[in-house]
C-alpha cells in the first residue's frame, strides 16, 4: 500500500505541485511544550503537515518560511507555563499569532478519549480557520514583567501562612499548648518570643522550632521588601492611576496596584460587562427551554483580583454611605455573601469609571 504523504512532501519529493504560496493563508496549530513543538498546517481545510520538532521558535519560523515560501502564516496556541514569548516572536517575525484559553478549545468525546499531541495540534489549526477561537489578551513585556511583582507579594503571603501552620502544627503535635491570648492568628512579637522560650526549654525540638521560626522571619524579611519595591512602583510609574484607583471606597493601594497590574489597559474592554467577566463577578447560568437555572457566582474567574474586590466591598461599606444603603436594601431578598458581591460588582464598575474619566470617586453618590 503506498504510504499517504502530505503536499509539502510530494512537493518535496517530485517537484511538480504547488511550490509558491503566494496570497494563500496557512492556519499553524502549535501544542507547546518543555522540549519539542507539535506543529500542524491547514490550508483550505486541507492538513499539510503534521509533524513535532524541537522547541526552538527561531527554528519554527524557519520551517515555515522555507517550506511554505509567500505564504501568510495564522499561527495559534494555547495558553500555557511558557508565557507569551512565543507569540511575541512570531509576531516580530510577521505572523500574526494568538494565544487561547485551553478551556475554551471545543473537543470532541472521541478526542478526549484518544488524546495525542496531533490531535490536540491540528485541532487548533482547524479551529482557528474556522473562527471558532478567540484569543486571549497579550499584555506588552513591560506590564507583564511588573505584574510579576504583585503576584510574588502573593506567594510570600502563602508561603508565610504555609509556614505557620507548620510551626502550630509541631506545637500541637508535641503538645505544647498554646496560651489563650495567643491562641488566634496573632503572631506578635511576644508569641515569638514564646516560642523561642518554648525552645529553650527542650533540646531535643529546639533546632526544628528555631528553624522554622527563622523562615517565618526571613519571609517576611521579603515581604517588607517587596512592599517597599511596589510602593516605589505606585508613587512612579503608576502614580495617577493609583491615586484614582485609590480614591474608591474600600480600594487600598495593594489592591489597586492588583487591579492595575492584572487588567493592564482599562481601554481594552470595551465595556463593562467585558470587565466583569474577566474578574468573575457574574453568575454562571444553565438554561433548557422552559428551564432556567443560576448557578451561583462564576467559576472562570481571575482569583487573586476577585477575593480582593469582595475583600474591599467588605471595607467600602463601613465607609461609603451609598454602598451601606445599597447593602441594607439587598439583605432583604439575600444573604450577606450574595449582597457583598453585588456590592464588589459596584466597585468593579466604579473603577473602571474613575480610570476612564481620570476623575477621582465621590463618596456617598448612589449608582
């Protein structure tokens, strides 16, 4: 039986098909990974190659200008741990690549169920072709090199709670009980003064004590300084935009350096709602004919952004009137839970207000 060969190849082998690709648009379907590339060309809903090789970018573009010579290149992957380096270097080298969400790459069963690298590679070639992807927002280097920094705070925090947790954790092990008044989440200088107490008196756990106390003290060590680098970043680069972003009721300057960082250019959305379902404060929905369900607030969601606007609706209300009212009125058809995020959903659009206005927030205006 002859072996099936793609059209580059019988192009490559006999010399008499298409050669030049002039005006014709290839559609390149790259499943990314650590040590190789699996790279799939669709033109006209025809495949002309599928085929993996090493994870090298400048190689790729070398690939597909050689063998694909005037062509126009639409090339696509998804989102993934190697960032937007790829795109950015496909698009210096003139062609036009986007990123997607992997959630949003439609599959079949019998896809999932024979799952390959060309499978998943030609897949979003053919998806691209067809319209059916939409890609996500690349930021430019600089945004994305200091948003960096706001998602290392994040860490820090984690790993100090992580750590803590240890150090209770081998204090109730050991059972060295904790006195009432440090008993809660307060790590005072005192606690840890007792703790090295508790040190003292047993050898034995002394080491793993004053280990463990000596992370907690080095975290947060770079906590403190990577506080004072994003302070310095407010008062500069971000100056304005923090200052109107601050101005909102319940918003801090963490938090508004969040928003700041995580959203990039508020003009990128062209509206509201575009926004909202970015930070996932909008229910998720189930609806069949007659049958309509809400199925309680987003699962999508950016994370970190939206723990800290429904952390800030918390605070708002102690200090904004309008925003105490408003509360007031949604407690009475829900709960508390449900009416913060609708206050978190007021100060998201607030915002996105003042940033588009430049003009500061006016406490106690109903909206």
């Amino acid at each position: 039986m002859k072996q099936q060969t793609s059209a580059t190849t019988e192009t490559g082998i006999k010399g008499r098909n298409i050669i030049d690709f002039t005006g014709k648009t290839i559609y390149v379907g790259i499943d990314v990974h650590q040590k190789d590339y699996q790279v799939a060309k669709v033109l006209n809903g025809f495949c002309l190659g599928n085929h993996r090789m090493e994870s090298n970018r400048e190689k790729l573009i070398e690939h597909l200008k050689s063998h694909y010579p005037g062509a126009t290149f639409k090339c696509v992957y998804e989102s993934c741990a190697w960032g937007f380096t790829l795109q950015r270097t496909l698009q210096a080298s003139g062609m036009e690549c986007i990123v997607v969400h992997a959630a949003d790459v439609s599959t079949t069963d019998k896809e999932k169920r024979r799952k390959t690298d060309k499978v998943d590679a030609l897949k979003l070639a053919h998806g691209y072709a067809s319209g059916s992807l939409k890609g996500i927002h690349v930021p430019n280097e600089e945004t994305q090199k200091d948003r960096s920094l706001i998602r290392y705070r994040k860490q820090l925090t984690g790993d100090i709670n992580r750590s803590k947790n240890r150090l209770k954790s081998l204090l109730k092990y050991q059972g060295i009980d904790l006195p009432p008044q440090y008993a809660g989440n307060n790590w005072s200088r005192n606690f840890l003064n007792w703790v090295e107490q508790q040190a003292e008196k047993d050898a034995l756990l002394k080491e793993t004590l004053m280990l463990l106390l000596e992370q907690i003290k080095l975290l947060r060590q770079l906590l403190l300084k990577t506080e004072r680098k994003l302070r310095e970043m407010r008062k500069t680069k971000y100056a304005q935009k923090a200052d109107l972003a601050c101005s909102v009721a319940g918003i801090g300057p963490t938090t508004a350096m969040l928003f700041l960082l995580e959203t990039g250019d508020i003009n990128r959305f062209k509206g509201f709602d575009s926004l909202n379902d970015f930070v996932g404060l909008c229910p998720d929905t189930d609806s069949s004919g007659d049958t309509h369900r809400d199925r309680g607030i987003t699962t999508r969601r950016h994370k970190q952004l939206r723990s800290a606007l429904i952390e800030a609706a918390w605070q708002a209300i102690k200090t904004d009137p309008a925003l105490m009212d408003s509360y007031q009125t949604l407690l009475k058809r829900m709960k508390g839970t449900q009416a913060i995020i609708r206050i978190a959903r007021k100060l998201l659009r607030r915002l996105r207000a003042v940033l588009l206005s430049g003009r500061p927030y006016q406490k106690g205006v109903i909206a």
